[in-house]
C-alpha cells in the first residue's frame, strides 16, 4: 500500500531509506520548536509560551503531513525564521500592533498567495525564471545552509571590527568538526544513513560532554490552556489601509522565499528538468500557501517550506513519505518535547555544512561566460548568506538581471512576469530602507 501511495520504486527509493530521510530533516528541523515559540512570546507575552510550542508542533506537523500526501515531495514545513523575527519585532513590538491583528496580517497574506497559486500566477512566475538564475538560487541557498552550520558550530562568530571572524575551538566547535568529519567519511564509504548516523555521534558527544542533559520528564503533559492562541486571529483589523504596506512585506518575502527553496531541493533531488521546470509544481506551492494560513490560525507565524528539507534529500529522501514521517515527528514532539533537546545545535551543524557542500556543485553548471547572467547569479550567490534572506538575495538576481538586459539591448529577452517581479522587489527594498 505505501509502495503504491507514494511510488518508491519509480522514485528508486525504500520505506526504509524514507523513514532514515524523514528523521534526519526533523533533526535539522527541531531547532524550530523552541525558537520560535521563544521569539513570539517575546513580543506576545511570557504566558503563550506553552502555547506557541504546541501551536508550532502541530502547525509545521499537519502543513508537512498534508505536503507529502498530496504533492508527493519531500518537503518539510514550519514556522518560518525571519517571518517570525519581523512579525514579533517589527510589527508587534516595532509598530504596537496586537497580536491578534498581525496573525490577521498573515492570514491576508497567506490569502492572496494562495489566490495566485489557484490562478496560475505564482507558477507562470516561476517558470519566467532564467534557469542560471534558478541554479543560482540552490548555490546561494547551499551557502547560506553551510553558514547557518558553521554558525552553530561556533566556528563563525561575530565581530566588531569585520563582522565575521574564526571562532574559539571550544567544544560545541570540537563535536561539530568531529560530526563533520564522520559523516564526509562515512558519505564517501557510501554507507547509508550517514548524515543521521553524524547528528547521532554528535549528540552523543554533546550528551558525554554536558552540553545537554536528560530531561527530568521525558513527556510534557498538554493542557487546555496550551491552545490559547489558536483561532484568535482579528481579519477585520488587518484590512486596515494604513497596513498594507505591511502585507506587502510579508507577501513578497513568503512568496520568493519558498520558490527558492524549491528549486534548491529540487536541484539536489533531481527533479528539476533540462527546462528548469519542476514536476508538481503547482501542489507543493498550493500546500506552501495554505500553511501561511494554518500558521495565521494556530498563532505561530507564517508556515513555510523549509531549506533543511536539502537534508532528507541528501540522506536519500525522494518522495512524499520523507515529510509523512517529518510530519509525525513534529506532531509527537507535542508530548515528547524534553527528548528533542538532546539534540543540541552543534549536533546538526555537520549535517548543514556537509548539506550546503553538496549543493554547492550545480555552481559548475551557470554560463560564467555571459555577463547577462554570470553577475546576477553572482549577486544571487553572494547575497543570499550575507542578507541571512532568501528572497533579498534573489531580489538583487532579478533587479539586476532586468537592468543588464534593458541597458544591453536584450529587453526581448526579460519574460514580462520577471519585469514585475523586479518590480515588485524594488518597492519592497524601498520600504525595508525607509522603514
């Protein structure tokens, strides 16, 4: 039956390799469940704390659950970092806003991405995509996972003088190198379940070292109270005029930050065509713009598809079965939530770094030989990490991309969606300046 349901044999994959697939993308996920109810309550209150965990839980479980059943790709979703960061900060806290109404202000947006996925816009964008824009976009994203890694391995840290510098060899650095290390080995011995056996052996050390503990109680009991955020949402005070500048914000990140993520993981699983196209295309985004929506509804932010699901790929993830088995962890994480701070950072630092290596080799595949592209997937490249933004960096590959081609006389060339969408990120660059 689950041969049939998710076609693993045409996909060349087993339950097996999917179950090891789904467990690693949770791992490098998990981080997840604590941070961002623990930004939201900075801004909503201390109390909703509880709530923000179990609202994210379920959230990023049912969004990822639904994923893999009716798109059949192994994509993971949850509450996404940096929308979560604007909706507490910059408009909670930022502009005095109630909670309720910014949960409002993503429900709107979330709305109006998934009106443009049932008319074909979001698609027809997609494909406008130059494909050396597109690989340049999966190159930038490898980075930028690799970065996130070397971050919580302590191996970059920041600094004053040149904002990023070589960090102490302490021992979150010493177990991440030594994580690092195995799973490269292991990946060249060709041993399955290397990334998973890596955060393992890395959790262990973290384990024997002290830097996490075993949990007092290993089950946290869920309580009534604990849904105190859902369905507590306020639409009508979001339709406000004087906030649409604010949707606005929402909407362009949401809407080019999953598209990025897409092409990235489907690059590093192959399913992206000679064409630049992807194959059910229109269901993953459909699934991606509902979950803003869920996330609206539960309280937790915006739910969006996850970069980390590069490393269930890479584990050997194919199909739709990854996310089921991501998706039931997340929802067990409700009651088992103690057991998932086993894992600390640095444990699945090796697992990013060695995920963002991997994709980094679509880089041979750019033409570097024409400067229509070669700078715009330069500046997609490069922005990506050193914005910590997704749709910013590709924000500066399309700008660009549109201002060499107009002023080299190849305007023919610029698909009229990708002028728009230029469009579209300049007024969004002008409002973050001015706001």
């Amino acid at each position: 039956m689950i041969e049939r349901m998710f076609d693993l044999h045409h996909n060349n994959t087993t339950v097996a390799q999917e179950i090891m697939a789904g467990m690693v993308t949770f791992m490098t996920m998990a981080y997840i469940i604590f941070v961002n109810p623990s930004i939201l309550a900075e801004a909503m209150g201390k109390e909703y704390l509880p709530a923000l965990t179990v609202a994210t839980c379920l959230a990023a479980g049912i969004a990822t659950i639904c994923m893999g059943l009716l798109s059949n790709s192994p994509f993971a979703l949850a509450s996404g970092m940096g929308l979560n960061a604007f909706a507490a900060y910059g408009v909670i806290l930022g502009m005095k806003l109630p909670w309720p109404t910014v949960m409002g202000i993503i429900f709107i947006e979330g709305t109006i991405v998934t009106l443009l996925v049932l008319t074909n816009v979001r698609e027809w964008v997609m494909d406008a995509i130059p494909l050396d824009l597109k690989r340049a976009m999966g190159v930038g994203i490898g980075l930028f996972i690799a970065f996130i890694g070397l971050k919580n391995a302590s191996l970059v840290v920041t600094d004053p003088v040149t904002y990023l510098t070589f960090g102490q060899l302490g021992q979150e650095s010493l177990i991440a190198l030594a994580g690092l290390i195995l799973t490269a080995v292991l990946i060249v011995r060709k041993i399955k379940g290397s990334i998973l056996l890596g955060i393992l052996f890395s959790s262990l050390l973290g384990l024997w070292l002290g830097l996490a503990k075993f949990p007092d109680s290993w089950v946290m009991t869920v309580r009534p109270e604990y849904f105190s955020t859902f369905f507590k949402l306020d639409i009508r005070s979001a339709l406000h005029l004087g906030l649409a500048t604010t949707i606005f914000t929402f909407l362009i990140t949401d809407f080019f930050d999953t598209m990025g993520t897409i092409v990235a993981v489907g690059e590093e699983a192959g399913f992206i065509t000679k064409e630049g196209k992807f194959p059910r295309l229109r269901s993953v985004l459909l699934i991606d713009s509902l979950a803003a929506v869920l996330g609206a509804l539960f309280g937790c932010s915006s739910v969006t598809t996850y970069v980390e699901s590069t490393a269930g790929v890479a584990e050997g993830g194919r199909t739709g079965l990854t996310s089921v088995v991501t998706g039931l962890l997340f929802v067990l994480a409700v009651f088992i939530a103690p057991v998932v701070c086993l894992v600390p950072s640095c444990a699945t630092a090796p697992a990013l770094i060695m995920v963002g290596v991997l994709m980094l080799s679509v880089v041979k595949t750019i033409r570097w030989d024409d400067m229509t592209v070669a700078l715009p997937a330069a500046l997609t490249i490069l922005m990506i990490p050193l914005t910590f933004s997704i749709s910013k960096g590709i924000g500066y590959g399309f700008i660009s991309y549109v201002l060499i081609c107009v002023l080299t006389g190849k305007g023919r060339q610029i698909h009229p969606l990708m002028a728009v969408s230029s469009v579209a990120f300049g007024i969004d660059f002008f409002l973050s300046s001015i706001g």
